[in-house]
C-alpha cells in the first residue's frame, strides 16, 4: 500500500510549527490515495516528536538515527531522507515550507533524480496515489501561482507556509528506527555552531510597522519613521529601493526576497507598491498608505490612505499622538 | 581563487505581473529584465572575495540569446568571464537545468582546472524551485549549504552564515564547495565607467549542453486572487494627522 510521507522540520528536537501543518496536509492526500500516513523525524534528538506526529495523524514514525545527527546539516537530512524513502517508496514525501524544508526535499529529490515541487498550496483532489500529482504552487514568491505536474513514481513537495492550520486527529502508531550509514561526503554540511537571537520586536513580529521607500529620500529622512514606529510600539521597515540605495539594512526590507510581515497595521510611505513588496506586506491586517500619487498601487490596495508627502504626513501624525498623550 | 557564479535573467515587473493568452508565460511586452536579486548577491560575493584573495570570477546563465545582457551586466561589476548555455524560448525544468549546468561546469573544469566555488541564488526569482544549485551540486560532487547571509574563506573552507529562527549558524564546506546566497549577504555595487565598457568587449562564450527532461511540468501560470480593497482617503496632507490618530485608535494599536 503506498504511503504519504512527511518530513518533520525540527531544530535538535524543537518541531517548527509548519510541519504540523504539513502532516494535517499530508492526513488529506493519505486519506485521499487510500494509503497511511507516515512521518520522519532525522536524528535521535527528536524521537520524542512522535506523540505529537500521531497526535495529528502520522500511524507510523520513522526515525533516523547515526551518531552525526545530531545538528542540522542539509546533505546528511537529504541523505537520511533519500534512505527512508528508498525504503519505503511512499507515493508522495511532503515537507514543510521552510527553509530547511525546501533544502532537505531538494537535497533528497536530488539524490533520487526526482521531480519536486516547492511551496505548493494545492494539491489535486483526485489524484489516487497513480500518476502525476498536480498541484499549484506559489512562484515570484507568491506574486504568481502554477498549476503544475510532478510526474515520477515518488513525487517530492513542499506546502507553502500557513495555507493548512495545523489540526488533530489522533491517531495509534508504531515507531520505526532507521540506523543510516552516512557517507563521509556528506558530513561537512553540518551547522557547526551558532550565535542564539536575542529576544525583542522584529520585523517579522512587530504589531506596527512603519515603512518608508525611495519617496522618503535619504538614510537620514527616516528619522520621523523612527520616531512614529517607536510612539507606536513597533519597527520600521522599508522597500528594495531602499536597501538598494544603501539607506538602511537588508533586515528591514519587506517584500519577495525580503521579509514577510503580517502586523495589525502596517504604514507604508512612499512606498509604490511594487508587487514583488505587495507580496510581502499583504498579510497585514490593515494598511495605511502617505504617497503624494493617488494613483499609486499601494494606494489603490490599502485599506486606508493618506494623500500627501511624508515629510509633513509623518511628523504631524508624531505630534498628534504626543499632544494626545499629553507629553 | 576561481569562482563561477551561476545567474538567471528574470523579467522586472512593476505593479502587478501580467500573463500571455496562452497562460504560458509572463508577458514581457513591456517589462525590462534582470539578474535575479539572490543572484546579484552572489556575483558582488564572488568579485569581494576575488579581490580578497586573487583570482577570477565567472559567470554563467542558461537562458536565451538575450540573456547576454545579463551577463555583461555581472562583467561590468567585475567578473573576468561569460558563458552562456543557449535554449529556446521556454525555461527548462530544474532538473534538466541542473544536468545542463553540472554538465558545462565539468567541461569548462577539464579544460581549465576546477572552480573553488560554485555560488547560486536561493532560489531563482521567477521559478522559486529552491533546488537547481542543489541538484547541480550534487552532480559535481560538491558540498552545498543554500541560504547564505554571509561567507568567508578561512584555510581552504568556505564558511557560511544563515539566519535561523533560534540564531545565526555558521558550516565550514571544504572547498571546492557550492553556496545559494541570499539577498542582504551584501550591497551589490553599481558598474563603473571602466566595468561598463569592458562588458561590451568581453566575449560570451556559448557552449551548448543536452539535458534530458526532468519530471515538473509547468502546465499553466495563473494569478493570485488580488485582495480587493475600496480604499478610504483619510485626508490630505498633515492635517489628516488628527484623522489618521483616530484610525490607530480604533484598530487597536493606540490608547
Ligand atoms: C525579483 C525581484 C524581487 C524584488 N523583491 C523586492 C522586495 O523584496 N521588496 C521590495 O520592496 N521590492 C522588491 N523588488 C523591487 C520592486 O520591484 C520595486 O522596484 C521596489 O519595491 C520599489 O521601491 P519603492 O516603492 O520604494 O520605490 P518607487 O517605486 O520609486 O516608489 C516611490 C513612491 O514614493 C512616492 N513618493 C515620492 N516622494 C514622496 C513624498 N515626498 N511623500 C510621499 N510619497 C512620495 C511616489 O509617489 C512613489 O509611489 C524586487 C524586484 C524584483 C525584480
Ligand atoms: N537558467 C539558469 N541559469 C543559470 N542559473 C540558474 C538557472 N536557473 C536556476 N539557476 C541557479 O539555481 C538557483 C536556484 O534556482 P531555482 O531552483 O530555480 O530556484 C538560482 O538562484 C540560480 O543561481
């Protein structure tokens, strides 16, 4: 009988939330093709995820074990991978949107000469387990989408991030250890140490973000953002023509090859709403936009704007909330 | 240090991206082209470590004729060399894209010795696969870490930063080794003068490469569902400052 089989994305034993939403995806396509739904967890640090695999559908967990898994490290993933799935010859093996889920399925595929499809938010719901899946996947890193066929008797893909909430349905399961053997080659690809993030409001966290682009001027100019995020309790980010011009960090950027932000409001001034920075934005869930073009697509998809330049805009919005606040 | 950076031309869209009737493609009509963004990372990567440490820096694109362009555009900011593997019109799988490259890279090393470094983007701007310079790193039996915000050389490794939810991490890759830069690694420079004019003289080599198909088959391009929004004018100028306070006020980010 054949298989859906999940890959866990886990950090020495800590699951990254996205792959519990890649095994209620996978529950579906098992269910859908007739087959059981199974899970793999790489390296013995992260045995103890099986209760919480079943817990959301996976009857069976594979666990590969060698004493260099210990870490992460993209060739020893994909080559433990590629080694359950040379055993098991699943129909479809689902990893996770991440990055170390794209790397591990790519890196596994490889060494298969397989087929795969990354970040995809569809899959066919008549596809029974016997020739090519379809699917639709994002492109232009979500600006485009593709309706596409992975075509091979294991069919390798990734689910986009946050298109399946994670739910239960639990389920009995038994438990198989893989002891791999690890070529030398694939070795050298371990993280070999780390500096661990201090805590405190990110981009990627932050409930306000207040975002300048090419229309704010200069590195200096951004000190009234400045100000405005922090009276708001949030950061400041800022558009690719920015990070270009050399006026702030590429860890402000919003956007396709910048971050993805999701806050309560999100203050975008002058930004033009290309879409490669729409797509990075979208998620918030609500958008002011200060441009001096009515016109501009940013202002055109917010939900709210303001018609003017930022350089008044901004200070008189700082002083409004400083006049309320009394200070 | 001999360092191949392996680049893709992208079309640069504005506001929204448009498709051709058929559903098979982006239409270009009217759009200018690039080096895809992690890309350009890559090649000002390669040149800063060539200036560090000697050596040359190569560029290679499988893409179409004008695909060129793109690869002056990498001489004029300071790579030595260019190949260009010619296909038609349509893009080509990743698999069969990743054949195509390993199979040109392994011709060029024979000839000329091995490269240090293979460098990629993370992932291509238009495709997003995520596996190209994974697959092509595989075949020519190269370490590869995707996802690179910083790399440095330190006695005969390249060592590799990436961001991580938990930190930043760091691998040592005994070299020759490949690398998928990210966007943020570094600001790529602008051409100079001098780079400009040397991209017109540089010869492109073309080397043609035989790729069976791979198993992804693109079977048509369709866009996102756009968020429809009836936007409010909340005012003009710095006297919408009172208007736009109201608003925090009401969405919950202000007391
Ligand atoms: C593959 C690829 C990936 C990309 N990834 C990203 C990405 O991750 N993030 C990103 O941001 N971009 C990205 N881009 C770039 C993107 O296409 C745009 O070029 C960029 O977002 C434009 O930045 P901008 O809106 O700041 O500048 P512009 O497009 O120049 O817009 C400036 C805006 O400011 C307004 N303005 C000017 N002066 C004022 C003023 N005084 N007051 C108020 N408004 C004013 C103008 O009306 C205009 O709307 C990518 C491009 C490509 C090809
Ligand atoms: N047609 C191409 N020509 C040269 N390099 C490519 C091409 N396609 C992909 N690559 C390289 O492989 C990386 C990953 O591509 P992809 O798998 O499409 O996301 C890119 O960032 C490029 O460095």
């Amino acid at each position: 009988m054949s298989a859906v089989l999940v890959v866990v994305d886990h950090d020495r034993g800590t699951i990254a939330p996205a792959s519990l939403g890649a095994v209620t995806a996978g529950r579906a396509l098992a269910r859908q093709i007739g087959g059981e739904l199974h899970a793999v967890t790489i390296g013995a640090g992260a045995d103890a995820l099986a209760g919480v695999l079943a817990a959301h559908g996976a009857s069976t967990v594979h666990q590969v074990h060698h004493a260099a898994l210990v870490d992460y490290g993209p060739e020893a993933w994909g080559e433990a991978l590629a080694a359950v799935v040379r055993a098991l010859s699943p129909a479809v093996v689902l990893g996770c949107g991440t990055e170390r889920g794209h790397e591990v399925v790519a890196q596994a595929a490889a060494r298969l000469d397989a087929p795969a499809a990354m970040n995809c938010t569809e899959f066919d719901e008549s596809f029974d387990g016997s020739g090519p899946l379809k699917v639709v996947r994002a492109r232009w890193g979500g600006s485009l989408m593709e309706q596409a066929e992975v075509d091979a008797a294991v069919r390798f893909v990734t689910l986009a991030n946050h298109v399946v909430e994670p739910s239960e349905a639990p389920v009995a399961h038994a438990t198989t250890v893989h002891d791999v053997a690890l070529p030398d080659s694939v070795l050298h690809s371990f993280v070999r140490d780390r500096v661990e993030r201090t805590a405190g409001v990110t981009l990627a966290t932050a409930p306000v973000v207040v975002s300048g682009g090419r229309g704010v001027g200069s590195a200096e100019a951004f000190a009234p953002l400045e100000e405005l995020a922090s009276l708001l309790g949030g950061v400041v980010g800022c558009s690719r023509a920015v990070t270009n011009n050399g006026w702030r960090n590429h860890a402000d950027q919003v956007g396709q090859t910048g971050t993805r932000i999701a806050p309560d409001v999100y203050i975008a001034c002058g930004i033009s709403g290309a879409i490669q920075h729409w797509v990075g934005a979208m998620a918030s869930k609500n958008i002011i936009a200060i441009n001096t073009d009515k016109d501009a697509n940013i202002v055109t998809k917010a939900g709210y704007a303001v018609i003017g330049d930022l350089h008044k805009v901004v200070p008189a919005i700082s002083a409004e909330i400083r006049r309320r606040r009394g200070a | 240090m001999r360092i191949l950076v392996c680049v893709k031309r992208v079309p640069a869209p504005g506001a929204r991206i448009n498709i051709t009737a058929d559903g098979q493609a982006v239409d270009t009509a009217f759009l200018g082209f690039t080096v895809s963004p992690h890309e350009e990372c890559a090649v000002e990567a390669a040149v800063q470590l060539v200036e560090q440490h000697g050596g040359e820096v190569t560029v290679l694109t499988l893409g179409p004729a004008e695909a060129e362009e793109q690869l002056r555009t990498a001489v004029s900011v300071g790579a030595a060399k260019a190949v260009l593997v010619p296909i038609d019109a349509s893009d080509w799988d990743p698999q069969r894209t990743a054949r195509a490259i390993a199979t040109v890279v392994g011709a060029i090393e024979a000839q000329d010795g091995a490269f240090d470094l293979v460098l990629f983007g993370n992932e291509s701007a238009d495709s997003c696969g995520y596996q190209v310079g994974i697959r092509a790193a595989l075949s020519l039996g190269r370490p590869m870490v995707n996802g690179a915000k910083g790399l440095e050389i330190e006695d005969g490794h390249a060592v590799v930063k990436r961001e991580a939810d938990a930190g930043i991490e760091r691998y040592r890759l005994p070299m020759p080794a490949a690398v998928g830069v990210k966007e943020g690694i570094n600001l790529p420079r602008y051409p100079t003068m001098k780079g400009r004019l040397a991209s017109k003289k540089a010869e492109v080599v073309r080397t043609e490469a035989q790729a069976g198909e791979g198993g992804l088959r693109m079977v048509q391009l369709q866009r996102p569902p756009e968020r429809v929004s009836n936007v409010q004018i909340i005012g003009t100028g710095p006297e919408a400052a009172p208007a736009v306070v109201d608003l925090l006020v009401e969405l919950g980010v202000m007391s």
